[in-house]
C-alpha cells in the first residue's frame, strides 16, 4: 500500500469492492428476474478490470512507482490502457440500466447522457485529453514528481484512468451521444498508437525531466510504446472481431 497512508488505500479498496459487488449482484439478478442472462465474460472483465485499478492505485505497482520510473509506466499502461478497455466490456451502465428501477434507470441514463459526458467523450476530445496528457506526463516534470510524491502518483493514475476510460469508449463507439465515423475512431485508434511513440522517442533521445540521467529511461519507454501498441491491437480486435463473426455467420447481410 502506498506510504502516504493507510486512508485512501482503505478507501480505494471499499470503492472498487463496493463496484464489484454491486455489479456481480446485478449481474446474478437478471436470470431471478426473468431476464436473460447476463454474459460471463463480461462480469470476469470488469472484476478484472477492477483488480487492475487496484494493482495500481494500492498494490505492488502502485507502491514501486512512488520511486521508479519503469513501474510508473507500467502502472500507467495498466490503469489508463489495460484497464479502461476491460471496464468499458464490462458495460455497467448498460446492467445498471436492466438492474435498477425505471425512474433510476432513467436519471442514470440522463446523467451519462448529457451534454458534458457526450462533449468529454467526443473522439477529438477524448484524444487530446488523453494522449495531450501523455505527451505533458513525460516531457514535462510530472513524471519525475510523481515518483517522489506518492499523492501525486495516485493523483496522476486517477487521471489516466478517467481520460482512458473516455478514449476507450470513443474508439469502441459506446461513448454516449451520437455515434462517430469509422474514419474519425481509425483516426483516434491510430493517434491512440502514435502519441505514445513519439513520446517514447523524446524521452530515450532527451530523458524525462527531473529525472537526470536515470539508467531506467531507455527501459521505461519501451514499456509505453509496447504497451500503447498492444492495447491499439487489443482495441482494434474488438471493433473488427463483431464484424467478421457477423460477415460469416450473414455474408449476404453484410454486403
């Protein structure tokens, strides 16, 4: 657990076990109320992706990459690539919509629904904001305090967490409002894998600042740009899969 105290790891743990168990119970309720079953896979994504959240924030990672740069990426890979994609297959709002009540339900989807959420989540907006913050993480001192400062670690993976989250569902296309153009999610899907690559470039050619002449520079930034690939790839499987299992299964459809 992080050295700054046991508070806000104590909270984190009873948030992210207070989603899950919120979600497993509303994921067990559909087949008692009569509704079909809600998938597996999706319940094992977002317990998983919780883990994720908590490996970072209050495990092992979170704790290591108080002091050391190459933890720091990884956590940051974790939390603000691995799992948003995870939490976003999870689909809670879309159980919590089936689970609660009608009034409920529908507040829920008018506050996930309003313009602030839909602006947030615009692909162009959504981008800079994540990738922007890439590029200002590591080319400016944030990185560097961030592994000396174990709240501005946290405050700094909550971030990427919430702005991963909102890229993740732009790409995906499940972002609330208006649905975007394939070209403009290939578009956010490839800045998605670039950005992070070129950032990777500047910090093995200049360092990161405030982090003179640490050997673990050159590690660290192959940490990002893999980590950024894969999840592009992982990203792309799950827009192109649907499709490809739909074109075999209706090839006269899909035409």
């Amino acid at each position: 657990m992080h050295e700054h105290g046991g508070v806000l790891g104590t909270f984190t743990l009873i948030t992210l076990t207070v989603a899950g168990a919120l979600y497993v119970t509303g994921a067990v309720g559909q087949r008692r109320r009569g509704d079909e079953a809600w998938p597996h896979l999706r319940t094992v994504s977002w317990i998983v992706g919780l883990l994720a959240v908590a490996s970072v924030l209050v495990g092992p990672l979170g704790h290591a990459g108080n002091h050391d740069l190459v933890t720091h990426v990884l956590g940051h890979v974790v939390i603000g690539m691995v799992a948003p994609l995870l939490l976003v297959l999870g689909a809670p709002v879309t159980l919590a919509r089936r689970t609660l009540d009608p009034v409920p339900a529908k507040r829920l989807g008018r506050l996930v629904g309003g313009w602030p959420t839909r602006a947030l989540a615009f692909p162009v907006v959504a981008g800079v904001l994540d990738l922007g913050s890439v590029w200002l993480l590591y080319t400016g001192p944030v990185a560097g305090d961030s592994t000396r400062d174990p709240a501005l670690h946290s405050v700094v993976m909550l971030w990427f967490l919430v702005v991963g989250l909102l890229l993740t569902g732009s790409v995906l296309g499940l972002a609330p409002g208006r649905l975007p153009t394939e070209a403009l999610r290939g578009a956010l899907l490839l800045a998605a894998v670039v950005v992070p690559g070129v950032v990777a470039v500047v910090m093995s050619r200049q360092g990161v600042p405030g982090l003179a002449d640490d050997p673990t520079v050159q590690p660290a930034a192959a940490a990002l740009a893999v980590g950024a690939v894969l999840t592009a790839l992982a990203l792309a499987a799950v827009v192109v899969l649907p499709r490809v299992r739909a074109r075999r299964a209706d090839p006269v459809a899909t035409v």
